[in-house]
C-alpha cells in the first residue's frame, strides 16, 4: 500500500508522529509537507495528497490539521475523493467499510498522538464491503459526474 500525507502548520506534529509509525510498520509513505509549524494555508497541502489518490497514484491519503474539516471539505471537492473527517474507531471503520473513503483527515487539536495512530492503522486495514455499499458510493460518484457536467442548473 502507497500512503501520502500532508498537513498544514497545526497538524504538522501529528503527521510527524503519524508518519513515523507508518514507516516503522513498513508502509510505504510520501510526505508532502508542511515541514513546520509557520503558518500555511491548508488548501495548498489537500491537493499534494489528493490529486494523486484521484489519479491512482496512491492507494490511500491522510490529512492533518486542526479540525480536519477545512481539509475534508477541499479534498471532498477534487472529482474520485472520499474523504472523512475520523475523531474516532467507529467513525475510521465506517468510512472504509461504508463509504470506501480513500483521504482520512484528522484533527491535531482534537485527538491525541495514541488515538490518531490506533485511528490511521484502523483505517488502513478496514476494508471496503462492497455490495450495497458500492451502489450507495456509486450514487455519490454518479452525483459528482452529474454536476461536474451540468453545473447546477435547473434540472
């Protein structure tokens, strides 16, 4: 499995620790800064790590920073992600088995280093269900195509 992942300046710690145990697990993972803690702005960061999941170039994305939604929302715009914001097990589970999230974005001021690890490595492993989950997730793709060609025009 190929890991990329990226934070902004308030997640910068975590993706440090994060990445650590990725590498000491043997995961192969690319780190696309931020390389400290001096302010960034965090869109710039989502697309290093999601335009190459989209394109297959990696197998999975992780996101770090304060709240994980800011980054969540922007990956959420780039056409082929699924990502979730995951605080928690149940949710990290979920959106492997459910939704075949492909960016787990994390909140550096919300959970601490022991979570975030037992969060990513969950995360990892859980795989996608398939079945009537892959119709459900083939209705979100099919929404995202619809109005990447229309717009959002009347119907």
């Amino acid at each position: 499995m190929k890991v990329i992942i990226g934070s902004d300046h308030a997640g910068y710690g975590l993706k440090e620790e994060i990445k650590k145990f990725l590498e000491e697990r043997g995961t192969k993972v690319t780190d696309v800064g931020t390389n400290g803690l001096e302010s960034v702005d965090y869109p710039d960061y989502v697309e290093k790590v999601a335009c190459p999941v989209a394109k297959g170039d990696y197998t999975r994305g992780i996101l770090v920073c304060g709240a994980g939604i800011g980054m969540a929302m922007t990956a959420n715009k780039i056409p082929g992600i699924r990502a979730a914001v995951c605080n928690d097990l149940y949710s990290a589970r979920c959106s492997r088995k459910h939704n075949d999230a492909n960016i787990l974005a994390l909140a550096a001021r919300i959970i601490d280093v022991d979570l975030a690890v037992e969060i990513v490595d969950v995360w990892l492993k859980t795989k996608f269900l398939g079945g009537r989950h892959a119709r459900r997730v083939g209705k979100i793709m099919e929404v995202e195509r619809k109005y990447l060609r229309k717009g959002l025009g009347d119907e």
